[in-house]
C-alpha cells in the first residue's frame, strides 16, 4: 500500500444525509478529489492529509499528520 500526500483545497463538514464527511483535495500536479470519509479529523484548508492507496488503486485511508486522526475513506470523485 502507498502513501501519498494531498493538499486540502477546501472542507465540507459532516453531511448528515449520508453520515460521513467531506473535503476537496489536491495532488502536487494539480488533481482534485472529492472525498467522503467516516471520521472527524479535524483538518482545515491549506493544511496536508495523507491517504492510503492499495495496488488497486483503491483509496483506503485518510490521515490528518498534525494530530494523528484518522478516518476510513468511503468514495472518491474525481473533479475536472
């Protein structure tokens, strides 16, 4: 599994229709992700999360490194 690390473009907060949070991510070569995730953890705009990506391709895990928080991830959209 690979670790790779993303900027937080912008938060969504909880959405409570799906029980899961949201945020706007950013790859170092300009891609942008949508991504809903089960945990709070505590990350604002501007600041870096780590996300865990298996051979798959599947995007598994997100982590806020400043505090240590981590959340399951639950879908991933890309934004053209």
């Amino acid at each position: 599994m690979a670790t790779e690390s993303f900027q937080v473009l912008q938060t969504f907060g909880y959405q409570p229709g799906r029980g899961i949070y949201k945020l706007l991510v950013q790859t170092k070569n300009g891609k942008r992700y949508l991504v809903w995730y089960f945990n709070q953890i505590e990350v604002n705009a501007g600041e870096e999360v780590l996300i865990s990506i298996d051979y798959y391709n599947n995007w598994k895990q997100i982590n806020n490194p400043r505090n240590g928080k981590q959340a399951d991830i639950a879908e991933v959209n890309t934004v053209s």
